[in-house]
C-alpha cells in the first residue's frame, strides 16, 4: 500500500520505536519519497515549534495544545525524533542540514534509512555534519556506509576528530565492556591506518594529556601516543615519518595541550643519536615558536644535539636570540645556559655568544637581565668598544636593580670607572631620590570634583541620527553611555513630526530585532532583564504600539535585581513612545559613567515643573543618584522657585534643610533615594524614624555591609582529587533594624495597626543594587559586556553593589582563560571614574582582576591599577589588607599578581612607591613559605630599587623569619641588608 501524508503522521505519531518508519520507506524510490518529503517537512516543523498549522490534524493539534507554554521541552521526545527520522528518509538536503535535524536517538534506524534510501545527497551532507559543533553519526556507521557504498569516506578535520575520539574510548558504548586497545582496533580495521596520518594535520584529542582518560580505564588501555609507539615497534607504521609528522604537527595553529601532546610523543618515541642529528634544523626552527612548552623542547632537543658535539653555531646563536623576546622566564634561563655551555665549548663562538646575551638584556624578567648580565661581566675583557656601547643603551631596558651592574660593566669593559652607575644601598640597590609621599583620596565622594569637559555627551539631536545609532547598537553596543543616549533621544523625540520615509527606514531595523539578529554584544543579545526592556523601548517607538516582553525568572535565566527600578523606567518610557509623546528624561546622563551636571538638572525641573507626579516617577529616583557632587550648593538656590511638592525633595537631597517628617511616609521611596543622594554612605536610620517605617533592605535606610572570605574546597571523584577556590558573599544592613515587636503574628499586627510601612526594594535603586551578589544561576543578563558596565553607571555616586557583583562573577573563572561566552571585564569599568576612592570592594574587584587567569580582565586592571595611582584613588593600605584577606582562602595567584605588577612599577616614581607602600603593608600578613610569594619579593625588589624606601620594622621582621637557601629566602635576605634612604 502507498504511504500518503497521513500514514506519514500516524508513524510518527504512534508509540514505540521508529522501527515501523523504516521498514514502511525501504521500499520508496526517491519520485515517491519526493511526493511526501513537503508533508514530512510540514509535520516535523510543527512539532520543532510545538505549533500546529490551520491544517493540522485533531491529533497533532491535541498532541501539542498538551505541551503548554514550554513546547520547547520535547525537543527530542519520540515524535520529535521520528519526525526528524523521516526527514532523512523522504526531505532534501535542504532539510537535513539544518541544525535542528538531529537524530536524538535510535542512531540504529537512521543508519538503516539512510542505507535503504542510499541519498545522491549523501557525501554532501556528511560533510557538512562532520563540520558542526555536534554530530549524531557515529565512526561504525560511516564505516558501514562506505562499505555498503552510500557514501566516500569524507576528507574534512571532522571526520579526523571523531576518528580520534572513538579510538580511545575507554568503554564500549553504554559501560558494558571496555573498548579494545588503540592498536588492535587498527589492525582489525586497516582501511584505518591510512587516517592516522590526518591526527598529526588537524587538532583533535588524540594527543590531550588529561589524565581523566586514562583513570579506571582497563589494564589494556592504550592512549593513541602508545598505540603510535607499538605500531611502529611491530613494523605496521613508519618510525621516521611519525617522528617527523610529530615535528610537523608543532608547526600548526591549534591549541597548547595538542602542541605539548606532540612533542611529548615524540620523546616517547625515545630518537636515537643520528635521527636527533638529523632533525636539527626543525629544532632551530622552533625556537621562534610563539608557544612557550614548545621553544623548551626545542631549547632541550639542542642541548642534546650540543651534547653529541654538532650543534649547528652559527644558526642557533642567531635563532635563540628570539627567545628573548617572549616574556616567559623558563625558556629565556635555559637559553642563556645553553649559550654558557656553547661558549666554554667553543672559543671561536665566544663572540657570537656575548652578542646575543646581551640580546637577553632586553628581556622583561629581571633574574634573565641578571644572568645575562653575570655572563657578560664574566667576559668583560672580550667586549669590544662597539658592544660595550650598545650595553649601555640598554639602560632603559632592564629592571632598577640590574642598572648598577648594567652601568659597572658598560665603564668597565670600556676601562673606564664605573662613575655612571646611581649610588647604591649596601645591598647593592640604588637609592634615589625621594619622591612626593603618596597620599590616596580618603574622602567621601561629596567632597570630590567630579565633571570634566573630555566626558560631557553629546546628545542625539535628530530622528534620521537616532535611527543610525539604533541601527548601529543593534549590531554592537559601544557602551552604556550609547545605550543612555538611545534612551535619552527616544524619550525627547518620540514627539517628533515623523519624515515620509520614517516607516521605510525603521522597518528594517524592527525586523532585524525581531529575528534575532545583531552581534553578541548587540542591543539584542540579552535575552532576560533589562535587554528585552530596551528591545520593547525600541520597538513601541519604532512601530508606534506598546511592546512588552515578560520573562519570568526561573532555574535556567535570571535577571539581576539591580536594573528592576531601571526596567520599570524603561517600560513608562516606552508608554509614551507608543503614544508619540515627548519628554525629556530627567536620569539622562550629561557626563559619561552616568553622571548628570546638577545645573542642567535644575533646568530639566523647572522645564518639567508642571508634569504632576514628577517627584513620584522612577525617573526622578534614577536621576537622584546621578548628581554629581559640583555644584550643589548654587543649585540648591535654585530650587526656591520650584513648586512645593517638588521643591522639598529637591532641597532634602542637595544638603538642604527639609527633614523628613511623619506626614511623607508614603513618599519613602523618594526619601530614601534623596538621601541616598545627598550622602550615599551614611546611615539614615535614625533620622528617618519618625516615619515608621519597617525596613530591612541593605543601602535603604542603612548603607550595606558586605562580608565576604575565601577559601579553598577540595573536591574527590574516584581516585581523583583536586582544590577548587570558594568565594563567599553575605550582604547586610551595616546597622542592624530595630528588634521585631515581641508577640510573633500579634506583634506584626499590633505594629501594621500603629500604621508602620514595610519598604519595598524594588521601589528603591539603591536597595535593588545591593541584590543578588552570588550568582546562582547558569546565565543572565551580566554575560553581555555593556550590561555588566552599564550597572555601575546606575548608581554611579557608590557602584560597590555593582562591584561586589563584579568580584563574585570573576572569582567563578579564577582560573580561567578569557572567554567571549562569560566576558569579565566590563564589570572593571567602574574603576575608572576619576576623583572617586575605590573603597574595600573596589580593591577587592581589582585584585580579582590582577591574580585572575582571564588575560582580557588581567590587562584592564593594570591599566587601572595605573590610573588609579594617577589619580590617587587607590589606597595602599586597602589592598594590602585585601590581598591578606584573598590570601587566607590559599588560592590568590600570587605569580600572577606579580606579572601584573611589575607593568604597573617602571610607568613612574609615583606608582613604584605606591606599588611599594601596598606590598610593605602587607608583607607582614603574607605567608612568605608560600611558594609563588618569590614573585612578590621580586616586585618589593625593584620598587625599593626605585623608591629607594626602607622596609618597615614588622616587614622586615617578617622577612628575617625566613630560611632556606631557595631563591625567595635569598631574596629576603637581600631585602633586609642596611638601607639608608636618598
């Protein structure tokens, strides 16, 4: 019988496996799988999208009316997969490819449908699913296709990855029995052999050095390097093409643990004397490499080569000089070894030796500059007027402790005394001159000057520019300043007398949205909170009619409570967008961080002085806590002529005379914010009594309080054991709330019948920033950059809730590397507002930033670290009593830290001694027998080098404690030798 669409339905539909679906298609050529391959794409796109068309059958329709609001959630249910089972069995290629196309189970009866039906579409199509991120094929069914002649045996990097995988799977699919070994698998399938080859070409696993493969595998189990090694001992695969693939493999782009893989199975393959020798010009050629493991195995192979007594001078001499231009200490060492052994070996090289030590002068590490310079004075004698010149324009180059040595030996090789080199300490340290004591900026911000002409906006003045920047953000967003802007023009221009061609060019733009479309850090590409709030502002004003996008929260998307005053705002903006009404913003940000010039908020009252409930609107609350702290005082002259509803909020928050009474209870939101407003840390619990208000919520009545402490978790999984840092956060009012009355319930109502009010944060700003620190969530709306830098900008007068949350998020990726999925660093954005102190939190953001691995986060910190001395808002007894505090968690990065440091040092006098001050404060509570706390006594060392500052007492106490023979403990002993300031 001929299947019809609706046979089609009912075997997709029924229940059970897809059996029945493959055996009712075997027999259909591709004319009558052609006829029915619209019905199968019709019936597999209303199950994908759990919504039935006008057509649909009363039993499709019940099926999905019976998946509610989630359809999303039978994504690979038994009708879904059929469905897509018979896409491979009837629809085009066009079909297939698709993403959504994936066979979520009962792989077996796809691979049976596919050999029935033997598609012209086949090797086009395996290609291009080997390419994804995921596939659903399997290696036994592409080997059983090109046995059965369905399909070539593709050629791409995919089919080479998952060649790998499958190999050296430990178990057998579902756990039942372990997998043979790499070696058997091969030679029971030789066709494979010849794919070997490919592993050395493209980056797969196959070479990964993770142990976990390896942990409660069967005593058999082979890795591939030993399956490689084996084969080539029985004969099977060439010895010396597997070495020089190995070497080859070096060569590529791919990832580090793939390259340290194939340079690790090419010492397992242990290389005898002769082929060392001849694969010397590849060794020479890697000394350029840019990945650091690979130039030491390079450095290691030619030491052996130098060794056997062959080593190729003259091309080594002029090659390692490369080394020296990367910054890892390692291999710089190892090089100038190696040049030490060449040049007692070899007294014709001696000359070529000196000159590319000397290259190691330029090196960034001050131990390398030391050796280098060690080398050097050892022979002095051979160093010529023109080298001794060159030494000496190096001067700039190496660290303030080496310049003495640098300077004795540029006047010693030349005969000349050493007159140039700056006085010295008795540890050999040059001292010199004092510079001015760095004092930080201790101050409330209120004291602080805050606007400057660099950062006033620009605002957007016409709809065609409007329409441009929309455009624009959709694709990526500059910054919150932009989206402020946006915000800003559409609130003062939706008014506006619309051009003719309005419609025509905002209507591209509306679809774009709509699709989804746009950049990662585009308008659009948050999908809970405050984005799709901004996307519904834009789209009421583009279309004229009210969007509004609700999303709940739930165990999967959150959005953090910090923007729910802002989304509020958001949603009365877009209101008046949908209705073509006009109104300045009075939170519009007239400098960039957020900040708005109290003057041109004054103008926007007494503009907007008629609009009733002005006082009462969100807007209002936002713009509050964006004052700056110029020019208060002429702008509370100003607000006498405001009307009296408005007027004495206005006075209250500019340090006017206007305490808040009992009668503006129901007006606390507003209160508490103008308070907020006029002194941001203070505690206004006392002074709000009289209103009787029950308040509970951190930074309302009374500022937050953020604990927090770090420590280390140590986490086992079979015989596998490992640490993992811990952060924790717990927010609180500073000053508790007065005791609950006593009674339970009774007391509740006796006080709710006194006519006591409970607050509510999220009609409070400020309250709603201190929310949700600790992240629990898989994502949110603070994976995108311009969200997580716009939060500071919410509150800018105190972004330590927004910093705190910032410190929360990196110490989840501590160790980990940069990522364009969770991107760090814009939470560091609010470290750069001139004239305002960072406080405990924003140190403690800092140094997240500093001894975290994300080298995105890590460069920005420097940076501000730098300005921050500048403008003297870091505080060095602040980050030295947090760095004591990380530390007490066992897990700061202190060789991170100090990398970071030792770029903050040489910019001036002034940051080597406050970089000085931080680490003299903290010595004393550094764990010194910490291993990577050398790197910290290394900092110390060239900070006293150019400060020329003694110790204090408690620190070099702590350092005269220490013992050993180790470098950190010759360091110290170093450091605590006599010294007498300039």
């Amino acid at each position: 019988m001929a299947m019809t669409p609706e046979t089609l339905e009912d075997l997709v539909l029924a229940p059970g496996d897809a059996w029945p679906l493959q055996q009712a298609c075997a027999g259909l050529d591709e004319k009558a799988r052609a006829k029915l391959s619209s019905a199968a794409q019709k019936l597999h796109r209303q199950l994908e999208t759990s919504k039935a068309n006008k057509g649909a059958s009363d039993r499709l329709k019940a099926l999905l009316a019976s998946r509610g609001k989630e359809g999303w959630r039978f994504y690979s249910s038994s009708q879904n997969n059929k469905a897509i089972l018979a896409l491979f069995a009837l629809g085009p290629l066009s079909a297939v490819k698709k993403r959504d196309a994936h066979v979520w189970s009962g792989q077996d009866v796809a691979q049976r449908i596919i050999s029935d039906r033997r598609p012209p579409w086949m090797d086009e199509w395996l290609v291009h699913d080997l390419e994804q991120a995921i596939t659903w094929v399997e290696l036994p069914m592409i080997l059983a296709w090109v046995k059965e002649g369905v399909c070539r045996k593709p050629d791409v990097e995919g089919y080479s990855r998952m060649f790998a995988a499958y190999l050296m799977r430990p178990q057998e699919r579902g756990g039942t029995a372990p997998a043979p070994p790499i070696s058997r698998q091969l030679l029971d399938e030789p066709s494979l052999l010849e794919d070997v080859w490919r592993l050395f070409e493209v980056e797969t696993i196959a070479f990964n050095t993770n142990g976990w493969l390896t942990s409660g595998a069967s005593p058999d189990y082979e890795t591939w390097p030993q399956a490689l090694v084996k084969l080539s001992e029985q004969g099977v695969l060439d010895r010396a093409r597997l070495l020089r693939a190995a070497l080859d493999g070096l060569r590529l782009d791919i990832k580090e643990n793939q390259l340290a893989g194939f340079h690790r199975f090419y010492a397992l393959m242990a290389p005898t004397g002769p082929e060392i020798l001849q694969h010397q010009p590849l060794y020479i050629d890697l000394l350029c490499h840019p990945v650091g493991h690979v130039v030491k195995f390079a450095i290691d192979m030619l030491a052996k080569v130098e060794k056997l007594g062959a080593l190729q001078t003259d091309a080594v001499l002029r090659e390692v000089q490369g080394v020296f231009a990367s910054a890892g200490k390692g291999n710089a060492m190892a090089a100038l070894k190696l040049i030490e052994r060449l040049a007692a070996r070899d007294e014709q090289a001696r000359p070529q030796c000196l000159v590319a030590a000397v290259e190691a002068l330029r090196h960034v590490n001050a131990d390398v500059q030391a050796k280098a310079l060690s080398f050097l004075q050892a022979n002095a004698d051979r160093l010529d007027e023109t080298r001794r010149a060159s030494i000496a324009e190096l001067e700039d180059f190496v660290a303030a402790s080496n310049k003495p040595g640098l300077l004795a030996l540029a006047g010693q090789a030349a005969g000349e005394p050493a007159a140039r080199a700056a006085p010295a300490s008795a540890s050999g340290v040059p001292l010199q001159p004092a510079v001015e004591a760095y004092v930080p900026i201790r101050e409330d911000i209120a004291g602080q000057a805050i606007l400057s002409e660099e950062t006033v906006l620009a605002p957007i003045m016409s709809v065609d520019v409007l329409i441009d920047r929309v455009l624009h953000a959709v694709e990526v967003v500059d910054g919150p300043d932009e989206i402020e802007l946006i915000i800003d023009a559409i609130g003062r221009l939706a008014g506006s007398p619309q051009s003719p061609g309005f419609e025509r060019r905002v209507a591209p733009l509306a679809h774009r949205i709509k699709s989804r479309g746009g950049g990662s850090n585009g308008l659009g590409a948050v999908s809970v909170g405050v984005g799709p709030a901004l996307v519904d502002l834009v789209l009421s004003w583009a279309e004229g009619r009210l969007y509004r996008t609700e999303h709940p929260h739930s165990q999967y998307y959150t959005q953090d409570d910090a923007f729910t005053p802002m989304i509020a705002h958001l949603r009365t903006v877009a209101g008046r967008a949908a209705r073509r009404e006009s109104r300045q913003l009075l939170s519009a940000p007239t400098h960039r961080g957020g900040w708005i010039d109290v003057g041109v908020w004054m103008d926007r009252l007494h503009a907007l002085a008629h609009v009733p409930g002005l006082e009462q609107a969100m807007d209002f609350r936002l713009s509050l806590l964006r004052l700056a702290p110029d020019g208060r005082a002429q702008a509370l002259e100003r607000a006498a002529a405001l009307p009296a509803a408005l007027r004495r909020f206005v006075v209250f928050a500019l340090g006017g005379e206007a305490p808040p009474a009992k009668e503006d209870r129901k007006d606390y939101a507003v209160l508490i914010t103008a308070a907020r407003c006029r002194a941001p840390l203070a505690d206004w619990t006392e002074a709000f009594a009289p209103l009787g208000l029950d308040d509970e919520w951190p930074d309302s009545l009374s500022p937050a309080r953020y604990d927090w402490r770090s420590e280390q978790k140590v986490v086992k999984h079979d015989a596998m054991q490992w640490k993992l840092p811990q952060f924790h956060v717990r927010v609180s009012r500073a000053v508790a709330p007065a005791p609950e009355a006593k009674g339970g319930l009774i007391g509740r109502l006796a006080q709710s019948i006194q006519g006591r009010i409970a607050t509510q944060w999220s009609e409070l700003p400020t309250a709603a920033s201190a929310r949700r620190i600790e992240a629990k969530h898989f994502a949110g709306d603070l994976n995108t950059i311009w969200v997580t830098q716009w939060l500071a900008h919410l509150w800018p007068q105190n972004p330590t809730g927004a910093q705190m949350k910032g410190v929360s998020k990196l110490s989840e990726r501590i160790d980990e590397n940069s990522s364009n999925w969770t991107p760090g660093f814009g939470f560091l954005d609010s470290l750069f507002q001139k004239n305002r102190p960072w406080g405990e939190i924003g140190h403690l953001l800092l140094c997240m930033g500093l001894i975290g691995k994300d080298a995105d986060v890590k460069g920005l910190a420097v940076d501000a670290l730098i300005e921050g001395i500048e403008g003297r808002v870091f505080d060095p007894a602040i980050f030295a009593d947090v760095m004591a505090r990380l530390g007490e968690g066992k897990w700061g990065k202190l060789n991170r830290l100090g990398e970071a440091l030792l770029q903050v040092v040489p910019v001036s006098a002034l940051h080597a001694q406050a970089v000085f001050e931080a680490l003299n404060a903290w010595l004393p509570r550094l764990d010194l027998k910490e291993r990577s706390a050398v790197h910290v006594l290394e900092v110390l060392r060239e900070t006293q080098a150019l400060t020329g500052r003694p110790l204090s007492v408690s620190a070099l106490s702590a350092l005269r404690e220490m013992q050993g023979a180790g470098k950190a403990a010759k360091l110290a002993k170093d450091l605590c030798r006599p010294h007498v300031a300039a």
